[in-house]
C-alpha cells in the first residue's frame, strides 16, 4: 500500500495539496499551513497509508508543492 510522507513543519500553506487531493488535505486555520486529515505523526513527519487508487491525485500534490514537502512510498 502507498504512503503520503508529509513534513510539516516546512509547509508554506499554499494549498496546493488541498487543491489536487481535498479529500487528504486541509489547511488549518490555527496556522495556515497543510494537513494530512487522518495522518499519524512519526517524529517530524506525518503518514497516511492510502489505497493505490488515491494515489495519482496526491502524486499531483507532490510534483505541484513547491517546497517538496510531500512524498509518496510503496
């Protein structure tokens, strides 16, 4: 199964991934930067396992974040 690998801490909060994928991703109104809805944080990052048929929708948040903060592992 997929994971998104999200590093925060590093977001900008354009809303990029909250554009291609809003069904994975917010923005917080406490800081204006992303969240990944439903994420576990693992030291100073957040995972999402995710059904291989979500995966090209967030394979856009990652090409299209500007920061690169976004990853997605097999």
């Amino acid at each position: 199964m997929p994971k998104i690998m999200f590093y925060r801490e590093k977001c900008i909060g354009c809303n990029v991934c909250v554009e291609e994928a809003s069904r994975f991703w917010e923005i917080s109104e406490e800081d204006g930067k992303s969240n990944l809805k439903n994420s576990v944080k693992k030291k100073n990052f957040y995972v999402l396992e995710i059904d291989p048929v979500d995966k090209e929708d967030n394979l856009k948040a990652v090409e299209n974040c500007p920061v690169g903060i976004i990853k997605i592992t097999e």
